[in-house]
C-alpha cells in the first residue's frame, strides 16, 4: 500500500507550542474551558486550521470548528476532532493530539493535492473535561442537541455562569442562539478521534496503538451529606452529627462495590470532597463529594450506583445525618461502528501497525457523536498509563502512527 506520509514534526512542534498556554510550575498544563488561557490557545490553533486550509468558525456551544470543502459542498463531512480545554494541572496529550491529528490530515490533503468529494471538519469541542463547571463534554453534548437552558447556568468556582462565560468568549459565539448549533443525523458521514489511552493496556503489551471497541458510560453525581457544627474540643464524640466520618464510610463501601466483580471493569473515584464552613477546630455541618461511576455494561453500572445510594441511606439513618443526591451527567456506554472498527483494522494491517481492539474506560466527546454518525477511535500508548498529571507523556512516533492510521482510512471515505 502506497502511504502518503503525515510530518510527525509538525505534530510535535504543534504539541509544544500548544504546551506553553495555560503551562504549570511542574511543566501540566492548566486551559480551563472559555478562560483567558482558552482563548489564547483557540487564537493559536485557529492560526494552524487556516495554514492547513480550513476555513474557520465557531458555533453558539464554544465549538472551534474548520471545514476543508470536498468537490461536493453538498456531502456530509466527514468530521475529525477532540478537545484542547484541560482538567486542572493536566498534561499537554489529552485531547490535545486529536485535535492537531486532524489539522495534520487536512495540511497533508492539502500539501498533496489530494481530491476528495466529502468536505473535512475538524473540531475542538468546548469544555470535555467539565473542570470549569464540573459538567463535561459539554460542547458535543450541545452539538447533539442534549443542551438545556439550565445547563448553562452552571456556575464556577467565582459563580461566573457558563451562559456568560460563552458570550463573553467572543468569536461570535451567542449562547442565546445555541438551537441554531444543533446538528442532526445524516448531516455528518463518520466522526473519527484520536486520544491517549489514558491506562497502561497498551503499554504493557507493547502496542503502540490501539482500536476502540465502545465506550464506558461515565455517571458524574455530586453527594451532600449534612450533620450539625459544633466546636471541636467540647462535643463529646458520642454525641456528634459528624457527616465527615458518615463520608468517610460511604467512600470505603465505593471502593467495595467496584472491586466485588474483578472481572468486571467498573470502576469508582471521589475526586472532590469540600468541608462546611471548613475549619480546623469545627466539626464539619456538611460534606460535598463528587462521585464518578463508569462501566461498559449499563446494567452493571446502575446496579453500582443504587447500592451506593442504600448505603448513604443506611449510613445517614444510622447517624442521624441528611442527605442530597443530585446526577449531573450521566452517559450510557457507546460501541463504536462495527464497520469504522472493521476499515481501521484493515488499514493498520496494510500499514504493518498491529493494533489491537480495546475497551475505553475514560469517556470522550465520541460517545455523544455517536447519537447522530458512525465513531470510530484510536488510541496511542501513553508511559505508565498516566493522564490527568503533568506526568503524561506520549512518544511522538506513537501519536504519528495513530495520525497516519487515520490519515489512511478517512481517505477510504471521502
């Protein structure tokens, strides 16, 4: 098979530029979603879709979007993307790759003169991490048409809402007009992305990439449990409303519900736990907690989340505690197109790249496109199977054969 072959050097160049906004003390990487440090990388990669030939707009969710026509402006576009926002002291990989493999693509399309009839879009989808406004893959969400008006008056950590944070983005982004976004089935042919594991599945096999099979669905809740302050030195512990050590137990029984199937890839975090009022000396009146579930299996998962549910119920009547359970995203699993998986394996056997086919843990702005286009997804090996650290890492010749297989079968498509 002849290849028309991608420059790595650009990508890497690209990667390193790209490094540099929002960049931390230990070398992360910190670009909330619609802050000051996303706008100047938007600027950045704006500058590199017009260079690659795309022509270059937003929509009203945030979404950074370039088209390349194809002979037929009338086709659906085959569409390439991921995100460039970042969780808080991140690394420079996530999302980040899939977004320059698709500029890449369309630079080497460009560079060669190559003819095609579908147009090309490529996409960096606004806020897929949720760091801002602890609720993500909100721009392919809204692409989707899974936006309400009360998801945009979510708020940050300054109470800033995201319905303001959008229009204050600039670009001509109007959040009041973000029905005029929506994009329906049949109006986009296949959505590709490229995206670091984020696990050490392929390292510790020695693949340098690997083929998405589907999707875990990932269940984002938030918990309050309530108790009653009291001074720290004068309550005797027997007679306490402490709703931090009620938290404390209903975090163990997390653990315990997601390791009883080993077998099973269910797996459960509290990333966040916030105190109130929160002092040294003050028994605590309430505790906040986040709760992330996520499964392949949908059944599975809820099964997780209502025993999870029980034991706030138990632990709270037993302590004399309340509680608030609130759901602030929940996503079933998604497959990816059995005939994406089946063109990706083809073209990586006639690239000589073995790649296996593999479950994803993480979610990604994919599983929403999925509603409305066929997905496909390809992963690189990342060291140690770190993401979401300033340790993350991904070697450039991985993330370049991963570009090349995209490369190579969207243009079996276009």
């Amino acid at each position: 098979m002849k290849t028309v072959t991608i420059s790595k050097e650009r990508i890497k160049l690209h990667i390193e530029q790209l490094g540099e906004i929002g960049k931390t003390v230990d070398n992360g990487v910190q670009r909330l979603a619609l802050s000051n440090e996303d706008r100047e990388a938007t600027i950045l990669v704006s500058e590199w879709m017009r260079e690659s030939g795309l022509t270059v707009r937003h929509d009203h969710f945030g979404n950074l979007i370039g088209r390349k026509e194809g002979q037929n402006p009338f086709l659906p576009p085959v569409m390439i993307g991921s995100h460039i926002d970042s969780v808080r002291n991140g690394g420079k990989f996530d999302g980040v790759i899939g977004v320059l493999a698709g500029i890449e693509i369309v630079h080497t399309l460009s560079e060669q003169s190559i003819v095609h009839d579908h147009p090309i879009e490529v996409v960096a989808f606004c806020e897929e991490e949720g760091s801002r406004f602890n609720d993500g893959l909100f721009g392919s969400r809204g692409m989707v048409g899974k936006i309400k008006y009360q998801d945009l008056q979510k708020v940050d950590d300054n109470q800033v809402t995201r319905y303001d944070a959008l229009k204050n983005f600039g670009f001509g982004i109007n959040p009041d007009l973000i029905e005029q976004s929506v994009r329906n089935k049949g109006e986009i042919k296949q959505y590709y992305e490229l995206h670091i594991e984020q696990g050490p599945f392929l390292e510790t096999k020695e693949y340098p990439i690997g083929i998405v099979s589907g999707i875990a669905g990932p269940s984002w809740c938030k918990v309050r449990i309530i108790g009653e302050a009291g001074h720290a030195g004068t309550v005797p512990m027997s007679l306490r409303r402490d709703p931090m050590v009620g938290t404390a137990e209903i975090i163990q029984e997390v653990e315990r519900l997601c390791m009883n199937d080993p077998e099973a890839p269910t797996v459960g975090t509290v990333g966040i736990i916030s105190a109130f009022p929160g002092g040294t000396n003050i028994i605590p009146e309430s505790i906040e907690f986040t709760l992330d579930i996520r499964d392949i299996d949908l059944d599975r998962r809820n099964h997780v989340i209502g025993k999870i549910e029980e034991k706030i119920i138990q632990v709270c009547r037993t302590r004399g505690l309340g509680y608030e359970f609130e759901k602030n995203m929940v996503a079933a699993p998604v497959m990816c197109s059995e005939s994406l998986i089946q063109s990706l394996t083809e073209t990586s056997m006639e690239l000589g790249i073995e790649a296996p086919v593999m479950v994803s843990g993480a979610g990604h702005d994919a599983m929403f496109l999925a509603e409305i286009t066929e997905i496909g997804m390809v992963f690189v090996r990342c060291r140690n199977g770190i993401s979401h650290n300033p340790k993350e890492w991904a070697e450039i010749e991985d993330i370049a054969a991963g570009t090349n297989l995209l490369f190579e079968t969207v243009l079996k498509h276009i």
